[in-house]
C-alpha cells in the first residue's frame, strides 16, 4: 500500500509538472508569434494589401503583395506567416503567404480554415489560438490587425508555431529537470515515511501512557477494593454489637455506642482542603485507608494547583509512593504506624516528600529500587510488584525533577523535587 500510494503521487506530480511546463511553454511561443507579427506589420506597406483589395482579381497586384509579405518576413528575422482578410460573407480567407501543410483545406483559390481558429480570429484586436485538426496536427497561431491610415481594418498578419516545437522544447525542459524529479519525488518518499513514523511513535506513546494509566489506576483499584472489604467488615461488626445491646433492653450503650461510631465516620473526611481534585481524590481513599488500617497519617499540602504535571503524573508519584509507605509500616504494631505526606512549592520547585515509618532499606539496595521488577514484598495476586519506583522515577525524569530516599532508624522519605515556572 505504502509503495502504490508513493508511486501514484510521485506520477501525479510528474504529470503536473509536465502539464505546467507545456503550457508555461505554449503561452510563451504565443507571445513570441504575436512579437514576430508585430514586427512584421511594423516592416509592411499597408498601401499593397489596400491596392490588391480593390483589385483583387489581378494577378500583378498578388503577386506584388506577396513579395511585399516576403520582404516584411525577411526583415523581421523570418518567420512563418500569412495575410487574411474577410471576403463578403465575413469569413477569414488567407490571400498571401499559403497554407500550412496539414492544416488547412483547399477550396478553389481560397482555404478552408479550421473552426477553433475562425472563432479566435479578429481584425480588430490581437488573437492567439491553438488549433489541433482531424488529423491530430496541431499548432499555434497569433495575429495582429492590419489598419490603413483612416483607422479601417483591413486584414490580419497571422504567424503560426507547430506545436511540434512545444512538445520538442517540453521534453527537453524535462530531461533537464531530471534531477528536481528525483529530488521531488525523494522528498515526497521521505515526508511519507516521516508521517508514517510519527504516526508509529505516537500510537506507541498513547499505548505507554494507556498501560502505565491502567497499572496505576488498577493498583489503586485493588487498594480501594481491600478498604471496603474492611470497611464492610467492621460495618458488620458494628452492627451485631448494637443489635446485641438492643436485645438485653441497654439502649442507652446502644446510642452512646452510635454517637462513637459517628464520630469516627467523622474521621473519615480528609481533614484539609485540596484544590487540585486528581490529588483530592487519591489522598481521600489514602486517608480512609489509613483510619481504617490503625496508620497515624499527617499530611502537608500548599494550596496549590499544581498544574506543572499532568493529573495521571501527579497520581503515578504519590500513589506509588504512598502504597510503599503503606507496605512498610504496615510491618509494625498499629502504635507505631507512621505515614507523612507532604506537597509544597518552594523557590519554585515542587516538593513532594513520603515518608515512613517501617523497615530501613539497607544501602546496598538503595541503587536496585529503582530498578524495574525489583521487590523486597511478597508478590500478591492481580496486584504488579516491583514497578512503582521505577515509575515514579520516569515522571520525574521527564519533567527534569530529582528523587532522593533516605533510610535510617526504621524511617524512611522518598523527596521528590520538580522545577517550576510562572505557577498560579
């Protein structure tokens, strides 16, 4: 398909350039007739062509105006040419200067003149016409009128071109320009291939992006899933703990039980507003989560938009980072369980900073997390293990940022610093 469509543009294009070039060259052998028309009327006696008109039976007087012709022509560089004239009917007939071969067909002592040119023929006013006849013989003809001194139009000087010459001139325009054939059609393959690789680059990028979207949102998927598991469960719970206080008639526990229950449904808000709403969105369910898993959780975010990143990039960062804090101190007892979020702008630069408390990563490991499949936790089911940081590392690559970890004392933050510009 790539090949035929190549060749029908580069065909199309040699058939312009050759149709354009014919006529550029056409319309200039036209003016170049019409020149030598010109100046043949300039070198010819009109005194000649009006004694012959008033007698245009002698033989004498045609023979002096077509010497007369002849002498104009010789003068003026030779060229083909001819003198007509309208006979009492108002048809053109050539009087001096015979026919061209091919072109015309006698009739007695006149000529019998093809349609084309007798509905471009004029006496009054410059005319070019190009003829092509029964015989597939063509050409070219220009004229100008022939005007005595009263202002009377008398007759026209007709020079004609064989097409022949165009078509010959043509092909050699063309054998010329071999070279910006090649280079045109060369040009058309590469601007072909260059929209073809674009277009694979970009289905390959909007692939990446789609994929890296669905592991993102299908692990924050999974997370979602397991907090209302849990909620469930422990909704259950509530539930058979107040029917049971109802059953032994101590409704007043029942109601005091319920005014807790609400108040930890309470706990539930994100306690702080957020204005851009991906990250809203995500710190929300981080939050339930934490509630809800026993996770001492503080968060820090400037009110800002944060609008430098992509709402997808700014997910892929914190919940790949938030779901490793999660993992970790989620190894300790609940009163020890410890996880800080922090989103600032400072000196115009994000500053985005995880921290943990749970096992310290060893400094021989600190090069390997980032690594693509690289994992120290168990491999879960329909949950991807060991891709996040290597995800996060890419965002902040591609936006020029740098990411540092520190691990000490069963502590450990993940910085991630992104540069800013004109942020609102």
């Amino acid at each position: 398909m790539t090949i035929f469509i190549l060749i029908v543009l580069s065909s199309f294009n040699l058939y312009t350039t050759y149709t354009n070039t014919k006529k550029t060259i056409e319309l200039t052998m036209a003016n170049q007739a019409r020149f030598s028309a010109d100046e043949i009327l300039l070198n010819f006696d009109v005194a000649v062509l009006e004694s012959y008109l008033n007698s245009p039976t002698s033989v004498e007087k045609r023979n002096l105006l077509e010497r007369e012709l002849r002498d104009a022509k010789r003068l003026s560089r030779g060229s083909y040419a001819s003198i007509l004239t309208k006979n009492s009917e108002g048809i053109p007939r050539r009087i001096a200067g015979g026919k061209a071969e091919g072109r015309l067909h006698q009739a007695d002592d006149c000529c019998l003149l093809s349609e084309e040119f007798l509905e471009q023929y004029s006496e009054d006013k410059p005319f070019t016409s190009r003829i092509e006849t029964d015989d597939h013989v063509t050409f070219i003809a220009s004229g100008v009128p022939i005007i005595n001194n009263e202002g009377v139009p008398l007759g026209a000087i007709v020079v004609e071109i064989g097409v022949g010459k165009v078509t010959d001139i043509t092909n050699e325009v063309m054998k010329n320009n071999v070279s910006f054939f090649i280079f045109s059609t060369l040009f058309v393959l590469f601007s072909f291939i260059i929209f073809v690789v674009f277009q694979l680059w970009f289905r390959r990028e909007v692939t990446s992006r789609v994929g890296d979207a669905e592991e993102t949102y299908q692990v924050e998927f999974q997370s979602m899933l397991h907090t209302m598991r849990s909620i469930r469960h422990d909704f259950i719970n509530h539930i058979q703990v107040i029917q049971g206080l109802l059953k032994i008639g101590r409704e007043d526990r029942a109601f005091e039980y319920v005014n807790s229950l609400t108040k930890e449904v309470d706990s539930m808000e994100l306690p702080l507003k957020i204005k851009n709403p991906a990250l809203f969105i995500l710190l929300q369910s981080k939050w339930v989560r934490a509630q809800n898993d026993k996770v001492d959780m503080h968060l820090l975010i400037d009110d800002h938009q944060f609008s430098r990143l992509s709402s997808i990039d700014l997910i892929k960062i914190f919940s790949n980072l938030i779901d490793n804090a999660f993992d970790a101190t989620l190894q300790f007892q609940e009163v020890d369980r410890f996880i800080s979020v922090e989103a600032t702008v400072v000196s115009n630069q994000y500053i985005f900073k995880v921290e943990n408390i749970g096992p310290t990563i060893s400094p021989d490991m600190m090069n390997d997390i980032f690594q693509a499949g690289f994992s120290t936790k168990v491999e879960r089911s329909g949950v991807p293990r060991g891709d996040g940081l290597g995800i996060v590392k890419n965002v902040v690559a591609k936006y020029n940022g740098k990411i540092s970890v520190e691990s000490k004392k069963n502590t450990t933050s993940f910085t991630v610093t992104i540069p800013i510009k004109n942020e609102r």
